[in-house]
C-alpha cells in the first residue's frame, strides 16, 4: 500500500503526472478487493485478489522502467520508495528463470511442507501430471514458472 502523501512529504518527480491516474485506478481495486466479502472462502483464499492487484502494480511499474523505459530513475526510485512496487518482487523479475513470478512467497522455502522446496505454481507445466488442478496456496496463482 503507498505511503499517504501530506503536505511535508516530498512532492512526485516529473513524470509521475502521466501514471498516477493508472495508480490511482489499481489503488481504487486494492480499496475494493479488501472491503470485498470473504464469507465462503478458505482463510487463504480471501488475500488472493490484494495479491493479484499488487503484482499487477509492480509489474507495470517494473515494465515501464525496464523494458519500455518510459519513466525516469528517480520516479522509480520514488515510487519503490513510496512502496507502490515490490522491490524484492522486482529484483527477480529481473533474474532469468524468475521471469514470471508470481510473489516472493513462492521461492521461500521455509513456508513448504518439504524442505528447500519451492511452491507447485513454479512446477513446469510438462512435469506436472495431467489431471492435476495446479493452484499456489499462497496467492492463487496456476503457473509462474518460466517453462510455462
């Protein structure tokens, strides 16, 4: 969640004008996602939509920086600052085989039942078993293995 501007915080860099009506948009579906009804869902499942809008978020800001390079390193520095990406989350975007990562949870080993495990999504989809409903626990996600 960013940080609450005030009237002693620094004001935007240059160039912050042209994307805050699209961080705007995903801070209005975040406000949604969370006031949204859980009844009927695991514990789990219920943080899946927050999840799925804060990766959308530093993805895009990850894009505009990295591969259309269309903001400027100090509005990036800015905004990992102001937390409207997830910097962990971004530096291994950045790595090869960590191309499509879905969250940080899903490398942690500590969090898996086995250990130095990583999570089912980041199972290629050529070695999981036909049949197999494949579904992180962490976030929902269904794949984010590079292979896929």
């Amino acid at each position: 969640m960013p940080k609450i501007r005030t009237t002693r915080t620094k004001p935007p860099p240059e160039g912050y004008e042209d994307i805050e009506s699209i961080l705007d948009d995903y801070a209005k579906k975040m406000r949604d996602a969370e006031n949204e009804s859980h009844e009927g869902k695991r514990k789990a499942e219920s943080l899946w939509p927050i999840m799925r809008i804060s990766h959308a978020r530093s993805r895009y800001i990850y894009e505009l920086y990295y591969k259309r390079e269309a903001i400027s390193k100090e509005l990036y520095d800015w905004l990992l600052k102001q937390e409207y990406a997830d910097p962990a989350l971004i530096a291994k975007w950045k790595k090869t085989g960590y191309e499509k990562l879905c969250c940080i949870r899903c490398i942690q080993s500590r969090d898996m039942n086995y250990q130095g495990s990583t999570c089912i999504c980041r199972v290629p989809k050529a070695q999981v078993r036909t049949g197999t409903v494949v579904e992180c626990v962490h976030c929902g996600c269904r794949g984010c293995s590079s292979d896929s």
